[in-house]
C-alpha cells in the first residue's frame, strides 16, 4: 500500500475528524483525484512537442496522458480547431498517492528559489491548483536529455466540502504551503 495512504488512515483522517467534528469516517475529507495537465503551444507548429511532451507526463503520471484537442480556432496564436494543443492525466487510488508522496518529497524541494505554496489557489469547493514551471523537476526525467522545458498545471481534487477542510487535508499530508502571517 502507498505510504500516504497508510498516513491518511491511521493519522491524518483521524485528526480531521477530531478538529471538524466529523461523526462518520465517511464524512472525513480525504483525496479523490489527482489532473495533471500541459498545454503544449509549441505543437501548433511541430507534432514532435507534443510527443515529447507525452512522453514525460508518462513517466511522471505512470500511466498514459490523453491529448486535448482545441475546440476553436483562434488566428491570433495560429491555433486551428481540432489541432492538438495539450495533453492531460488523471490519477486515482494508489498511483494518486505515489504521486503525491513524489511531488511533495522530491519535486517541490528541487525547485529553484521556492518559498511555499500559495493557499490562495483554492476554488471554493476544496479543490486546490499549483503550477509547475519545468518538467525537469521530477526525478524520473533526465535533464541532460530534455529537449524543451514545458510547465504543467496540478490540480488536487478532494471531498472536502470547504477550502478550510481541504488546506488541512493537504498540510496534513506534507504540502508546504507559506505560513499565514496573523
């Protein structure tokens, strides 16, 4: 089992439950997804970005990324309707964990000139959003082989019911958010 989710059952929910007063275990917030998306605008002129791209959100991901299609056509960035301009993942269960524990353990650390988190980023229903600059920041992709550096967006989808619930969920499970001046 992920080493994350053994922490969510035998810390984590608990404690949630005890500072929100959640009589069930079914009511606790907990993690239902994880989207990782690219938009990779460099494949309106050459097909070989988005391979490229594909590629590495794999082998972040562990499990193939779909192509996102543009479903207009905008002249102003030479974007046609129907061309492929991004690539997105979901991940659940074990594989959401594993990436979790890899994003918050080793990525996150390995960017430059990083001061926490934003918890601003929050939707209002308990999901949060971050973004990444460069690719290179996971272990598993070589940088000496990179041939373009490409940002991705990491959206954190949960069944916490408010924005409150689910930065402690996130806190709980290691995210390193700025502390909040008070």
């Amino acid at each position: 089992m992920a080493r994350l989710k053994d922490l969510y059952h035998s810390k984590i929910a608990p404690e949630l439950a005890k500072e929100f007063g959640y009589k069930s275990p079914m009511a606790v917030p907990r993690m239902q997804k994880v989207v990782i998306s690219m938009g990779v605008g460099r494949a309106t002129q050459d097909k070989k970005f988005i391979e490229l791209a594909k590629k590495d959100l794999a082998m972040i991901a562990g499990q193939m990324p779909v192509v996102c299609k543009a479903k207009k056509s905008v002249s102003n960035f030479k974007v046609r309707e129907g061309q492929e301009t991004g690539l997105k993942v979901t991940v659940r269960g074990a594989r959401m964990y594993e990436f979790m524990d890899r994003l918050i353990n080793l990525a996150i650390p390995r960017v430059r000139d990083f001061r926490g988190l934003e918890d601003a980023s929050f939707d209002g229903r308990g999901n949060y959003s971050m973004g990444l600059a460069e690719q290179s920041v996971f272990p598993e992709i070589n940088a000496a082989k990179l041939e373009f550096q490409q940002g991705m967006n990491i959206t954190f989808v949960t069944t916490a019911k408010t924005d409150r619930e689910a930065l402690r969920l996130l806190q709980l499970f290691g995210m390193p958010f700025k502390r909040q001046e008070s």
